[in-house]
C-alpha cells in the first residue's frame, strides 16, 4: 500500500519517494518481500502521485481512486486479488520489516487452516496502533482501531497485542470479504482489518503471528519519523557488513547507502560515507574523511581524504588525500592519484601517477607515466572540449600546460613550465622558449616610486 498523501512530510516530493539510507522508502518493503519469494507485486498509489522512480523493475502500478482507508486501498487491486492464491499486504511507509519477518509470516500462514494471518507485536505503551482481539482459543477475532476517540472502549485499549499492519490472505475468501467493509467509524474510512469479521462469519479463521522485531511498527508520518526510520536502517546496515567481515572503525560517524556492496576485509575509517551504488574490494582501505558516490574502489586499493563522484578505482591503487576524482575518472591497477588532484573524464594507466596538484580533464594517460606537479590539461577552449593523450612511460615535467587536443608520445619528456600545443613525437623533449630577462635595479627604483607617491 502506497497511497498515503504524506500531508504531515510537509513536501513537494510524495512520502514513499523520501530516501532511507539512500533507497525510496517504498522500496524498502518491495524489496524485502521479493527475498522472501513473493512473486508479482504491485503499488497501490494515488491519483497523480507519480512514485516509479522509487518502484524496483517489474512493479505494477494500481490507482486508489479516493483516499478512503487502507479497505479502499486493497478494493482498488481486486482485480489482481482475484487472480491470485495468496496476498501479502505490506505498507509502504514501514521501509523496515525484514526478508525474516516476512517469510516467518508466510511460513506461519502456509501451516495454518487460516483464510488470514495478520502479524502482530506486543507493545508496553500501545498508542494509537490497532488493538488484536482474540477468541478464547486464541484465533483472532477482530481488530479494533484506536486512532481516535470512540474507536475503542476502555477496556480494548488496555491490550498489548498490536496490529502491525502486515497480512497474508487466501485469495478466494479475501476477495469476497472485501464487499462487506463499512465505513462505519469514527474516521469514515475503509479499514481492512474489518474484514476479518466477514472472514470468521463465512467460517474461516484468522491466525496472528507475533513478531520480535519493532521494526514492524516504526511507520513514517512525518520528518522525525523519517529520521528515526533512518537512523535504525543506517545500524543495521553497518551491523551487517561488519558481520560479514568489514572492519568500520567508528560506525557513529560512518555514513552507508543500502546498495553499497563491500568485500571482506576492507577497512572503512572514520567519517567516510559511502553512497549510492558503490562497492569497495577486499583489503581496500577507504578513509578518514572520505566520501565515495556511485564509484567503484578495487582490491587492496587505499582513499584517504578525497571525494570520488562515479568513478572507478581498480585494484592496487592509491588515492588522495585531499583528490577529487569526477565522473568518467578511471585509475587503471596500482595508478595513483595523489595530493590536491582533480580528474574528470580521464583513462589514467596501469602504475601511472598523478601526484599532486594537478588537473586533469579529458585526457588518457599510458601505463608508467608520470605527471609533473602543477600540470593542466586544458580541455576547453569557450566552445568544445578536446581530449588530452599521453603515452607510455611519459615524463611530464612540472608546471606543463597542455593546450588539448595534442599527443604525447611513448617515452617522450616535456620540459618543466612547457606550453604544449602541438604533439609531441616519441621519445622526443618538448621545450617552451620563454627566454628568462633579469632587470637589474628593480627593487629599490620600485621602492622609491612608492615613496614619492605617498609624499606627492
């Protein structure tokens, strides 16, 4: 279900397109419900609320025409229902019920006679969550809301056993169920769990099953919400990975995405975080102070101070501190990238170095070469941008400019402060004559002209 106009967000953007841990928060459920071997899945949204940026491939799309209640919600896919062998309902805004509690839900349903199973958890201070009521040989009688006054009486409000919002359903009887529910409460809305009533009169059961987790009934309704939402996805997240093998050195101030993949035996230092669809190789070591986005760092490979924005990091490579490599930046195995460089859209080769204060825009640089400080690949002349080649085991002397498009041949030099404009054959120096002209005097004659200014 994620149909929830989201009012209390206060956003232009719906409620179920909010990232957890860099994820749509509608995604959440979709995917922990697809490891537990759900098969079709569909979305029941708004009208006009477009939410498929946040939807994993192959989700169905069905349209609540009102916003009447989560009754009205699971109505609208009827038609789906009736094509179906069982029906999980999930909600959109509880991102985190898990892979496990799912499947013990299903697995609980599957070895029960119940028509329903909805899952449950018991709580010491309730609120305003729906309250289970059970028969005497514990099935489940109905569900009685507690969202506002004269929903429940005294009594049913002193029970602990809460709905979490959960269900699995036959098909067949859930369908039929469907045309009995009311409106009849204090909020004029459809509830589904009133049709567990029509399910035990037309002699089906209903099962509950209890969960461990709380994670079932942290809901988003609003920023604070979203925030604790957040908060836990991000424990889990970095738990996981440590107990998969990743040394994170201080998880209080580490940042990970939920679709970020990390090898065993990397090391994340402290204040890194890690985002989008990134992977670090085993032995790679990425921190402090680093942030990683949609890039790829290989095995045995080190980033040290430095932002990396969709770019790739092959194995063996060093990286920073203090680099910023753009989107297009590949480092071929054991290449470095090193103090106050930047590179965007370049090739650097195997074992070759750029290592410090240098740009390099556009460019492709051969294996074993190595790049002077100060160098400047200049890749844009006002009106396109050319790309820079040099070749294999070339030595660019410090402070070179090199005014793209121009090639440098394999094993060539170029001389420190060289303007290269034109290519540079194999093997060759490239030398810009800037005759050096002393003005001898200078100083004082300066210093006396300021004089006689200040005097005038």
């Amino acid at each position: 279900m994620a149909a929830g106009e989201g009012t209390r967000m206060r956003s232009s953007t719906p409620k179920m397109l909010h990232p957890v841990c860099g994820r749509a928060m509608v995604a959440w459920p979709i995917l922990a419900a697809r490891k537990a071997d759900a098969g079709r899945v569909a979305a029941i949204v708004s009208p006009g609320r477009d939410i498929s940026a946040g939807l994993p491939a192959d989700v169905e799309t069905v349209e609540q025409p009102e916003a009447d209640g989560t009754g009205g919600a699971i109505r609208a896919a009827l038609p789906l229902i009736e094509e179906a062998e069982t029906v999980l309902v999930l909600s959109g805004d509880v991102p985190l019920v898990s892979t496990e509690t799912i499947a013990g839900l299903l697995e609980a349903h599957a070895d029960s006679p119940a028509a329903a199973t909805m899952l449950t958890i018991e709580l010491d201070d309730p609120g305003s969550y729906g309250r289970v009521l059970r028969t005497e040989s514990g099935q489940v009688e109905r569900v009685v809301e507690a969202k506002a006054a004269g929903d429940a009486d005294v009594d049913q409000l002193a029970i602990r056993e809460i709905n979490a919002g959960t269900y699995v359903f036959d098909a067949p009887p859930l369908a039929a169920a469907l045309a009995s529910l009311s409106n009849n409460n204090a909020q004029g809305e459809y509830y589904l769990p009133d049709v567990f009533p029509a399910l035990r009169d037309a002699g089906h059961s209903v099962a509950a099953h209890l969960a461990d987790d709380l994670a079932v009934t942290m809901g988003v309704n609003n920023r604070v919400d979203l925030a604790a939402v957040e908060t836990e996805a991000h424990r889990r997240l970095l738990e996981q990975h440590m107990l998969a093998g990743v040394t994170v050195v201080d998880p209080a101030s580490t940042w990970i995405d939920a679709g970020v993949e990390i090898a065993a035996d990397a090391r994340v230092e402290p204040g890194t975080s890690l985002r989008g669809e990134t992977s670090v190789g085993a032995h790679a070591v990425v921190g402090p102070l680093t942030t990683l986005i949609d890039s790829d760092v290989g095995i045995e490979s080190t980033v040290v101070h430095s932002y990396l924005v969709e770019c790739e990091v092959r194995d063996g490579c060093s990286v920073g501190p203090f680099a910023y490599l753009r989107p297009g930046a590949v480092l071929d195995a054991g290449a470095k990238a090193g103090t106050f460089v930047e590179i965007k859209n370049s090739h650097i080769g195997k074992s070759a170095k750029v290592p410090h204060l240098s740009y390099i825009g556009d460019a492709d640089i051969g294996p074993g070469t190595n790049i002077g400080a100060g160098t400047i690949t200049a890749n844009y002349d006002g009106f396109r941008k050319s790309r820079t080649v040099i070749g294999v085991d070339v030595r660019i002397g410090v402070d070179t400019m090199l005014i793209a498009p121009v090639e440098v041949g394999d094993s060539a030099y170029t001389a420190a402060g060289a303007v290269i404009k034109s290519d540079v054959p194999e093997g060759a120096l490239a030398v810009s004559e800037n005759a050096q002209r002393n003005i001898d005097g200078y100083a004082a004659a300066k210093a006396a002209k300021i004089r006689e200014e200040e005097s005038s």
